[in-house]
C-alpha cells in the first residue's frame, strides 16, 4: 500500500512538472512569441443591444500556475447606438492574464481576469476603474492563426452604487509572430 501512495504522488508530481505546450502560441509546432489580435462583440444583456465593442489586443505567452497563459495589453472602444448612443467612449486600456487549458485537435478553452481604465463613465458602470472576465474557446486554424468565441462581462466591483455592468458575446481572430 505504502508503495502504491509513494508511486501515485510520483506520477503526480511528473504531471504537474511536465511542460504543457501553449495551444494559443502553437509552441509545440514552433510557433511565434507574440501574438496580435483584434476582438468583435455586441452586447447581450436583456437580449441583443445596439452596443457593440471592439478591440485590439497585443500578448505573449507564459505560464499560470504551471498552465499555459497569456498576458495581454488591451485596447478597447465601445459604441453603442440608437437608444444606447448615451454608452459611448472613446478608449477602454488595460491588462489582462488569461489561463489556457492543454489543447486537443487544436482546440483550447480558456479564462481572462483584467483591469481595465475607461475614458470616462458609462451609462451601467459609474466608475472609470474596471474589472473584467472573460471566457474563451479557441481554434488554431493553422500555427499562425486562430480564431476564438467569447463570452465578456465589465463591472467595477460595487466600488459604486451604480454597477449594472455590461455582458458581450464575440468573436477574435489572433495571429502568431
């Protein structure tokens, strides 16, 4: 028994040391070490909204906790329009750490926690320091490209009474170099 428990928690250990290639940087395959993509989304919160965000975002891999990771620097616009032009901004920035699961036929999942500074307060976020999170489910098309679909949620953290946040579905396309 006292053996089978030493052998147990050395397979554990290997696992846990093990490297686990970065399926969003394609390492495995001899893939970049940066990565620059731009993000699509429109609101969802109470059904579809005409409030849409967009995004530019530049990152390089590293690891979390041992997992493959992401670090990113984030640059965002939302619009919104008709009876949601009051949601305007002119620029979301902010820095984000994404945890990656291991792949498997060149897919991954993953999940994003930033902080984000706004241009100015919104109509559901009356702050302009904000937290994000985001979950991910991605494709590598080929080492170079990948596409991911998104599920993005903003608020402050109740660090004012007005907190309604906002939600985003969306699409990215990323490209490794």
């Amino acid at each position: 028994m006292k053996r089978t428990v030493i052998a147990l928690f050395a397979v554990c250990v290997c696992v846990a040391n093990a490297e686990i290639p970065n399926p969003a940087f394609g390492e495995a395959d001899g893939g970049g070490i940066n990565q620059i993509s731009a993000h699509f989304g429109q609101s969802v919160r109470g059904g579809m909204e005409e409030l849409f965000i967009a995004e530019l975002c530049y990152s390089q891999p590293n690891r979390f906790f041992r997992f493959p990771g992401r670090q990113n620097i984030e640059f965002l616009t939302q619009q919104g329009i008709g009876g949601f032009s009051d949601y305007n901004q002119a620029l979301i920035f902010g820095f984000s750490q994404d945890m990656i699961t291991p792949g498997f036929w060149r897919m991954y999942a993953g999940i994003n926690l930033g902080i984000y500074i706004k241009g100015k307060k919104t109509g559901r976020i009356g702050s302009e320091f904000t937290f994000g999170e985001r979950v991910f489910l991605g494709y590598r098309v080929t080492k170079d490209y990948i596409l991911e679909l998104y599920g993005r949620h903003f608020s402050n953290g109740g660090l004012t009474e007005k907190n309604a946040g906002q939600n985003f579905i969306g699409l990215s396309a990323a490209r490794n170099f």
